[in-house]
C-alpha cells in the first residue's frame, strides 16, 4: 500500500512541472470539449496514457515521434477532439475512442520527469509487466489530477457543471485542441517537448 501511495503522491508533486504539460494541457482541453462525456473522457484519457508510456518503456510500442508519424499524429488529435465534442454521452463509443486514443497520444509524447518511483516503474517494465503497468496508471492518476477533478467536479457541485457547459469553455479547448493539431502536424511539438524538459530539468 504504501508503495501506492508513494507512487501516486510523486505523480501530484510533478504536475506544476513543465514537462508535465504536454500530458496534462491537451487532456484538460479535451475534457473542456467533451461537455456530455467529461467523466469518460478522463479516465480512457489516463488509461490511455498510461498505457502508451509504460508500453514504450517496456519495448511493445516503439514508433518514433518524428517525420509522417508526427503528421498522421496531428491528424489523430484533431480527429480526438471532434469526437469528443460530438460524443452524446457517457457509453458513446466516440467518448471513449477520443479518451482513450487521446491519452495514448499523450503517453507516446510525454517525456516524463523521472522520480524515484517512476524510474523504478520505468525501468521494470519490461520485467514486471503487470506490476509496473499497475504503478504507471496510479503514477498517471497522479499526473492528470486536474483534469480528473475537472470531471468530477459536475457532480459534487452541478454550478461547475452548468459554467463549464456554457459555450466559451468548450471553445478554449477546443483552440488548445486545434494548436496542439497543428503543432504536431508541422513538427514542432517536440521542439516544444523538449524545451519545456529543459525547463524542468533546470538546463
């Protein structure tokens, strides 16, 4: 249990940092988007993630984020996020396709900032596969806090639900949606990626 906790809490403690960004900043515009399916959208979106960054860590994905893959990338982001607007609920498929491919975007371009508990994750995964896979969804959970409270948050208090239904919201992540699109598409993400690395790493 506490090796739980321990791994959770090393997810919270990195979400202000920069490099943790490019995981969180698109899954919070798309929840913005999803404004019938935020709840869906959030968890395939971190079980996405985490799936994807601990399947390159363990040797099962092993696409590089460069050249057409990138492009078609771009294309697979914009796609998330028109689903997602569309998604007319909680069971739409096309919820849980915009979470779930949307996470996995995020996870195969997130370059993580390594803690104690997520080097260790990062480095057992190729031998400890359903132990680590565990550990990277709590790491994740840890991760994408925000945008899982942003989901929540509705039901606890349906005034957040009402404000976040109002048109201008969903218009925000959609624009966050459309730069991230484009940004892969032409290239430049992981120019992005890496600056924001550096900043965190205090290069």
């Amino acid at each position: 249990m506490s090796t739980l906790i321990d791994t959770l809490t090393e997810g919270i403690g990195v979400i202000t940092w920069a490099c943790t960004l490019t995981a969180l900043v698109p899954g919070l515009a798309l929840v913005l988007v999803a404004r019938k399916a935020r709840l869906t959208v959030a968890l395939y979106y971190t079980a996405g993630a985490a799936l994807l960054a601990w399947a390159q860590a363990a040797g099962y994905w092993w696409v590089a984020a460069r050249g057409m893959a990138v492009v078609i990338a771009g294309f697979v982001a914009a796609g998330t996020y028109v689903a997602a607007w569309r998604a007319p609920g909680h069971s739409s498929p096309l919820a849980t396709g915009a979470g779930v491919v949307g996470g996995a975007l995020a996870g195969w371009l997130w370059r993580p900032c390594v803690g104690e508990r997520l080097g260790d994750i990062l480095n057992d995964a190729s031998a400890a596969g359903p132990r680590t896979l565990g550990l990277m969804a709590v790491y994740m959970v840890g991760v994408l806090l925000p945008l899982i409270f942003l989901a929540v948050a509705p039901y606890a208090l349906p005034a957040i639900g009402r404000a976040l239904n109002r048109l201008p919201f969903a218009l925000a992540g959609a624009a966050v949606g459309a730069a991230y699109a484009v940004a892969l598409a032409i290239g430049q993400y992981d120019d992005l990626i890496g600056e924001l690395y550096r900043i965190s790493a205090g290069y």
